[in-house]
C-alpha cells in the first residue's frame, strides 16, 4: 500500500490529506511514499521513536537534530549542553537548508513544538514546486519517557512538559483535518503502525509489503 501525497494524486485517487493509521494493530502500510524532491517533517515526542524510523526506513537523505547535537557534543567536551542548545539547534536549522537546496527527497527529524521551523521548510521547499508533509508519532507521555530510558538520553522535565503540550495539541488538531500553515498532508501513527513502516520512500513505484 502507497500513501500518495501529491496534490495531483490526491485529485486523481481520492487520497484526503491527513491519513491516520492509528487503532490498526499494525496492519498498516509498510511503504510511506511521497513525489520527488518533497519534504518530509517527522514528528513526536522525545522518545517516541522518530530517529528510529529516520534510520530504518527513509531512502532519501534524512536529517536528524541527534546528529549533529552528537557533533557538537564531541566538540564541546564535557561542557553543558544546556550552555551550547541554541548553537546546536541553529547548526540544525541550516543543516536542513542545505539539504533542501539539493533538490533531493527530504525526511528531518523535528520535535514539533516549532511552528516557524515547519513554515520555513514549507516556503523553502514551495520556491522550487514541492511540498512539505509531516509524519506524526503518536504515543503516550510514558512510552516517550521510555524511549529516553532505553536510548540512554532524557530531556530535562521542563522540556519534556513543553513538547507535552505542544505535540498532542499539533497532532489533536491534524486528526481532525487542520493542517498547520503549509503542510500539504499529514500521516498519523501509533507504535504498532510506526513499526509496521520499513520504507519512506520518494518518487513513483510500488510500495513494498
């Protein structure tokens, strides 16, 4: 099964805009495919999973906030993150510039609580006819906390409260067809359905089963 994200397509095959996989016991699509040379924002919680699936199944170039936090961390030494975040999040940001400018399909890792980050990848990506999609993982608070156990890196609680209210407002809001300003379309998935994923993948072809 093909998840179709194009407007054409969309028009042509009745695919709406937001598609939610959630409640399906992982009998979902193995295969997330999207046009070439679009933009795709994924999104959730810290520990939810998003690094996970970036890894596992983009085909294009993927960009992840962890990456170059690592770099920076290697370069800081044993100085506190807290006192270096803002370099990092801004080497971030121009990081999935750069990429963008490539031309190339593009999946990037966001934490959702960032309005301004996905406008600027929409507007960057509309200059040259593509679209931005976001692909939301929805799991509870404590499956996320979790998931930084078992990664071996927690956010601090206060941030963690922060992303708790942002992401589920963000995702509350799609699930019910209001998608953020220009966000072209939207998939939502529980666990079970992010782990059924094997495969975001852009440009036309058959899904894989």
């Amino acid at each position: 099964m093909t998840v179709h994200t194009t407007a054409a397509a969309q028009a042509e095959a009745a695919v709406p805009a937001v598609r939610d996989l959630r409640g399906r016991d992982g009998r979902s699509p193995h295969t997330l495919r999207f046009a070439e040379g679009d933009v795709v924002v994924v999104s959730g919680l810290p520990g939810s999973g998003k690094t996970t699936l970036l890894r596992r199944a983009v085909t294009g170039l993927g960009i992840d906030s962890q990456d170059t936090r690592r770099a920076w961390e290697a370069r800081m030494g044993g100085v506190p993150y807290a006192l270096y975040r803002p370099v990092v999040r801004v080497a971030h940001f121009l990081r999935m510039h750069r990429a963008l400018r490539s031309g190339g399909g593009l999946a990037v890792h966001d934490c959702g609580t960032h309005a301004w980050v996905r406008w600027s990848l929409a507007k960057g990506a509309a200059r040259t006819g593509r679209s931005l999609h976001l692909v939301l993982l929805d799991v509870t608070p404590e499956t996320a906390l979790a998931g930084q156990v078992a990664r071996g890196r927690k956010v601090s609680g206060y941030a963690f409260a922060r992303h708790s209210r942002a992401v589920p407002r963000l995702i509350a809001a799609v699930a019910e067809g209001r998608l953020p300003r220009g966000v072209a379309s939207a998939v939502l998935l529980d666990r079970p359905a992010a782990e059924t994923v094997d495969r975001i993948a852009f440009g036309p072809g058959p899904a894989r089963r």
